[in-house]
C-alpha cells in the first residue's frame, strides 16, 4: 500500500491525474474504473487539460463506472450518468460504446443485470486501475458499512449517513435511497486501485481505511488485501493517520528506487 501525502486537492488532483495518464501511455487499450463524487471533479478537470493539449489519448481507453442511483433518469442532474458526461466524457475522446456505467432506470430483474455488468467488466479483460473517492463512513462505491468484503455488483441499500451527505443535492425532492454499485470483491479484482481522498470529513474513515482492522464496518479498510494500492492524500483528510512521517520516507524512497510508481 503507497500512501501519497500532498498538500492539498489541487496536487492531489495533479497526482493522480499523472498516475492514470502515465497507466494510458503504458497500455493504450486500457479498461478504466471510475468514480463520481465532489472529489473526482478536479481529477476530471486535469485530465481532459491533458487530452486537449494533445498529451493522452483515451480513443481505446474502455471505462467502468462504479455505481449509480436506483430509479433516476440518465438525464437527471444528480445521476451519475450526468455527472460523467458533464465532468469527463464530453471533453475527451472515449468511444461511447467503450462506455459502461450501471443502468440506474431499470426496474426489475436486478440480479441479472448486476451479473451482466459483471460479464461485460470480465469480457473487456477486467479492470487494470480502478479509480475510487471514499465516504465519510468508509465506503467504496456504494458498498456502505456491513457489506461483504465478498460483495459483487448488487443492488444495495443506501445508509443513513450517505443519504445526510446527499441531502444537499437532492433538496426537497426525496433522494434515491438505493444504487447499483459494484461489489468489494468487484473491486477487489482490479489490477490496481488508486484512492483519493482530500478534506478533513475524510481523515477519520482514512485513517480506520488505511491503520485499522480489516472489517465490513469499514469498507475501504477492505482495500489493505490488495497488492497494488496507491492512496493520494491531501493534508486535511490524512491528519488522523499515525504513520504520516513513515509514509512521507517510503515515498522518498519510491521516488529514487522505484519512480515508476509514481508516473
Ligand atoms: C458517493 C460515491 C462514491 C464516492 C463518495 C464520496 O457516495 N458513490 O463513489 O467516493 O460519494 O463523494 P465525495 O467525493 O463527493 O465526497
């Protein structure tokens, strides 16, 4: 696990753009997971700079989005289809039908569709860099606390505190209060997974994610089972991590020894 500390979300979001451009540029065909969430915009917003400069192609880039909310419409402005398209896919040259993110309008037949978007991630050769925020509570995707560190994509329940987080979106209108989101074990299969994380509501799940137990209570703490995590941190959201200066030599370390993991 590399635990990258900067100092805020602007070179956060400058990190981690590197580390995916540099994934492209080494794999041109490569299969992408990806996230929504506040934290992702900045990320977005560095990656299309470098693909209208000319520096990253992502014509046979395939993607796959987490999750999405039950029962919204695409065109919904909440709707994580929305979201992609106005934050990433309509300034950069992914093929649509390289595009996969959940279908949030379907009604019914639940567990087949969920197998379905399993079959085309295993079809496109699986996921190489999963791409993911975290919530307050710890989770990854939608899999709030208690999933199943075995989870596949499923229909989950969305928790109390996620709903709270997302109540300022919503406003008056009532809020989804179930998505589709791949599993832990979904995720867990990526090759390699890259966790951002910036401000300080994020400190505590960080820190259980990254120092603590492995437990359903926190799903992100799911993530220390994998070989090949890297965690890029703004000072807020890591100030409640004990081994910072730890982190702060592997990192020295990395970048004379190994400076391939970090480009
Ligand atoms: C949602 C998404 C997660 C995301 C989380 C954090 O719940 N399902 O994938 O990581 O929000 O969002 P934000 O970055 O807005 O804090």
């Amino acid at each position: 696990m590399l635990v990258i500390l900067k100092r805020d979300n602007e070179e956060v979001n400058e990190q981690a753009a590197q580390l995916i451009a540099g994934a492209i540029r080494k794999k041109p065909l490569l299969t992408l997971g990806l996230a929504t969430g506040n934290t992702m915009v900045g990320l977005y917003q560095h990656l299309v700079r470098l693909h209208q400069a000319g520096w990253l192609d992502f014509s046979e880039v395939k993607t796959f989005n987490l999750d999405e909310y039950l029962g919204l419409p695409d065109s919904h402005p909440q709707s994580f289809q929305h979201f992609m398209h106005e934050n990433f896919f309509r300034h950069v040259n992914v093929s649509p039908r390289n595009i996969h993110i959940p279908d949030g309008s379907i009604r019914g037949h639940y567990e087949a569709y969920c197998a379905s978007y399993e079959q085309s991630i295993r079809a496109a050769g699986g996921i190489d860099l999963q791409v993911l925020g975290i919530g307050r509570n710890g989770h990854i995707g939608f899999n709030e606390p208690t999933s199943s560190l075995a989870s596949r994509t499923r229909l989950k329940v969305l928790s109390r505190e996620t709903l709270d987080d997302n109540a300022k979106f919503f406003g008056p209108e009532e809020g989804p209060s179930c998505a589709i989101t791949m599993g832990i074990g979904t995720i867990l299969e990526a090759r390699k997974i890259l966790l951002l994380a910036t401000g300080g509501s994020k400190a505590a799940a960080v820190a259980k994610s990254i120092e603590g137990p492995i437990t359903c209570a926190v799903s992100a703490s799911a993530l220390q089972l994998h070989p090949d995590v890297t965690f890029v941190l703004d000072e807020p959201a890591a100030a409640r991590l004990a081994e910072r200066d730890y982190y702060h030599r592997v990192l020295q370390m990395t970048s004379l020894l190994t400076p391939d993991r970090l480009s």
